[in-house]
C-alpha cells in the first residue's frame, strides 16, 4: 500500500498528463494487486 502523500502526487501527476480518473483508478487497483502478489 502506498503513502497518502505519495498517491497524492501520482494524481497530481495524472491530471497534469490528463489521464481519466477511471484509468488512474484502474492502475492503482492493478498495482495493489500486482504488490499484494510479490508479498506472496
């Protein structure tokens, strides 16, 4: 799980490159799923 300041700064980052809130979703589901795999 990441830190909220750093989940803030990748939205930050997000909107500036204008990615849709529904893709910056998907990707943070993707990537807590992907971490929660390799901690296996």
């Amino acid at each position: 799980m990441i830190d909220k300041y750093e989940e803030a700064a990748i939205r930050k980052a997000s909107e500036l490159l204008y990615v849709p809130h529904s893709d910056f979703i998907r990707a943070k589901f993707a990537a807590e799923v992907a971490s929660q795999r390799e901690a296996e």
